[in-house]
C-alpha cells in the first residue's frame, strides 16, 4: 500500500455534511444540527439534477444484480466512469481519476469518490451519501476498507477493467494483494450488456441529440467551400451543437480534408480547403451524456471517378444494414449481407470491418456502450427492441482519398428507425 492511507469519510448528500473519519455511520450523523441539515437539504435540492427517475436507476440496479447473481458475482466493482453514471447518475469531465461504485447482491450501491470529485454526486447522483477518500489518499487503500465494510473483502466479486476503467493494471494488482482471501473476476463486459437496451427516457436523449447532430451537420456542409480551412468548418460544427444545448462531447468534431481523409482518425489540423478536395466528417451531439452520431461526406467541385465509387460502397453498405437491423436477426448475419453489398475492396483500401456498434452513455473518449454486440463478421448478439447503434461505413485509400457515411438507428419491434436526419448522399459544395 501507499504510505499515505486516510481512512474514507462518508459525504451525506441530503444534508451535504462531511464527517471525519473511518466510515462514520449514521449515529454520527445523527448529530448534526436538525435546522441546518435541513437548510443544506434545500440547497442540494435546489441545485441537483437528476437526469433519470429514482426508481429508472434502482431498476437498473436492480437488473445489475440479476445477472450478478447469474454469474455467481457476491459484489461489483464497477470503475469504468460510464458504468459508474448509470448506476449512480455522478457525472464529471474527470474520467481518470479513480471512481468506484460498489454493487452488492442485495441493497443500493455505494459510491465512493476522492473528496474533491464528490461534490458532483451532489449535482447529478441520486444516491443519498457517497463515502470519499482525501485527495492525497490511496483509492486502493480506500476500496480495501469500503470492501471491508460491508464484509465484501472474502467474496467473488466482479471486477471491471481494461482500458476505459479508472482501475488501472496497476492497481489491480495492488487490489488483489490488499484483499487477497477474495476471488476477482472479470466483469467488464456486465454493466455495458445491461446497458444495452435503452430505456424511454434514455431513448428520448439519444433523439434530441440527433436532432442536433443532424442540424449541426447541416450547418457544417453549409460551410464547406473552397479557401475554409478544416478548423473552420469543425468550430461551425462545434457551435451549433453548443448552442442547441449539448454538453462537452465524447469525441470532438471530427474534420478531414484532401488527402489526411485516408487517414483514420486524423481531424482538423489548419489544413485549406481546395478544390477537388473531399471534406470527412464525424459529429455527435449530447444530451445527458448520451450521444448520436452522424457522418458524411461533401467534394469541393465535381467527384473523382474513384470518389464516386468508393462511396457509393458506403452507401450500399449503409443502406443494407439498416435494412436488415431488426429484432431477432444477429449481428453475425447482419455485417454477412451489409458486407455483400459492400462488395470486395480493391487492393491497398480500409475498412475495419464494423459495421454498427451500440451507443448509449458515454465520457470522453468513447461514446460506444457495449463491444459484445457489434456488427461484425462472425458476430453471435441478437438484436433486440430498446439498442441504439451508430450505423457506419468509412472506405480509405491511405493518404490519398477517404468516404463515409453514418446514421443512429434504433431497433424497434418491428424493424428500425433511423433518428438522425439528414440526405444521406455525397454532397457537392
């Protein structure tokens, strides 16, 4: 362990008081001024926003714990920032400090922040206290009490991990040494299956924000021209979806022109626009921290030959996936006909092969909700009513020529519904 190890304090957030020391329970609560509990209670509730419902999140919880038990899980260590706000509703623009919410079998979860990052629970989680550790202090220290607490530190717990997960490979390993009677495993891929199918409310966010992305779009091919530089055409873009009401996105606006188009994931770098140029662009706006892509492509001037035919690939394979993005189907059998209709790429061309992955809630820098239901070659997850998927296909000549074209898209009882809005062509500036 660290050397500096304080011990938690437990934050209660209907009265917004800190109380010192190891896991201060409620007889120390107790104490505090009835009068001026009350007044902090106003407060709180004057300023906190819950973007869902008290029971939409005990449900989800609810449903968290059903498939804990499924997989013989006594308790989850959810670290990933997204999982952590599903469940809790906390939000921050700091997804790299070390977040934990602690889900048992049975009761409501526990939070537990750095100090400094807990008073956002007070803004957006609909939990009543959260248990916080000093800014200096050892999170895995931390954790081993919070574990030891609620007689967690000998169980089966899941555990998430990899690359999005505030636990890092480090701390794992010094986790497992600090409670080393209990049994890790990995269960990273938990909350994000739950999270999945996405609830009316959680739908209704991810519609206004393509209708943002939509409408930012828009204004941004409106400003494609020949002399704009890339940054330009990104900051309309930008703008657009701030004014209309989304908040810091996943990704931002990504812009690439000319022969940085074949390049994937470049973006905006000073770069003019000339003529002939095709003009690559990826936007999605955000509401509550659910995102809705969109992409397309506009040419400066008449298209190339080679223009023309590269995204019309793009468009037949678009156009194939939302036809066959329907209940029951599998995502295996979905990317089989989509990759027909994209037909064989000439010698030396990209694609990565994805062709819809589910989006939901999301911090930077990723706005994807669960890997285990892509659309892809071989993929087993069946389609169900409630997934939202960024419907995409982009064709690259590197360092020469890149197109693309992208729609949200919702499964519905019946088929799909596609919730961006805009023509879906290569548009001509």
């Amino acid at each position: 362990m660290r050397g500096n190890e304080r011990g938690i304090g437990r934050r209660t957030f209907l009265g917004a008081a800190a109380v010192s020391g190891p896991l201060a329970g409620s007889a120390a609560l107790r104490g505090i001024d009835a009068a001026v509990a009350q007044e902090q209670r106003t407060e709180d509730t004057a300023v906190k926003r819950l973007a869902f419902s008290v029971a939409e999140y005990r449900e989800r919880v609810a449903r968290v714990q059903k498939e804990m038990s499924r997989r013989g899980l006594e308790g989850l260590l959810a670290q990933n920032l997204a999982s952590v706000c599903y469940l809790t509703g906390v939000e921050s623009i700091a997804a790299h400090k070390y977040w934990l919410c602690l889900v048992p079998a049975s009761g409501d979860p526990v939070l537990l922040a750095q100090d400094f990052e807990s008073h956002n629970a007070r803004l957006s989680s609909w939990l009543e206290q959260t248990e916080t550790y000093a800014l200096s202090a050892d999170p895995v220290g931390a954790t081993r009490r919070l574990l030891q607490s609620q007689k967690l530190d000998k169980k089966t717990l899941g555990v998430e991990m990899g690359v999005l997960s505030s636990l890092s490979a480090q701390d794992y390993l010094r986790l497992r040494e600090a409670v080393p009677k209990a049994r890790l495993v990995d269960a990273t891929n938990l909350v994000p299956a739950v999270a999945a199918v996405k609830s009316p409310a959680e739908i209704a966010y991810l519609r206004e924000a393509a209708r943002i992305s939509s409408t930012a779009m828009r204004a941004a091919l409106d400003a494609v021209r020949e002399g704009a530089t890339d940054n330009a055409i990104a900051a309309v873009a930008a703008e657009r979806m701030l004014r209309a009401g989304s908040e810091y996105f996943c990704y931002q606006p990504i812009v690439t022109v000319g022969r940085r188009s074949g390049v994937p994931h470049s973006t905006f770098h000073r770069v003019v626009i000339r003529r002939s140029d095709p003009v690559f662009m990826e936007i999605g706006a955000c509401i509550n921290r659910y995102s809705s892509p969109l992409m397309r492509t506009a040419v400066v001037g008449p298209p190339t030959e080679k223009m023309e035919r590269m995204f019309a690939m793009c468009l037949r394979s678009v156009n194939t996936s939302i036809d066959n993005l329907k209940p029951g189907a599998t995502a295996g059998e979905v990317a089989a006909r989509s990759e027909k209709a994209l037909g064989p790429l000439p010698r030396g061309w990209v694609w990565h092969g994805i062709y819809a992955y589910s989006i939901g809630l999301g911090f930077p820098p990723e706005w994807g909700d669960c890997d285990d239901i892509e659309v892809s070659k071989g993929g087993k997850a069946e389609l169900r009513p409630g997934m939202v998927f960024h419907c995409s296909t982009s064709i690259r000549d590197p360092l020469q020529v890149g197109m693309t074209c992208s729609e949200t898209v919702l499964i519905t009882e019946k088929g799909c519904e596609v919730l961006t809005s805009l023509p879906r062509k290569l548009f001509r500036r």
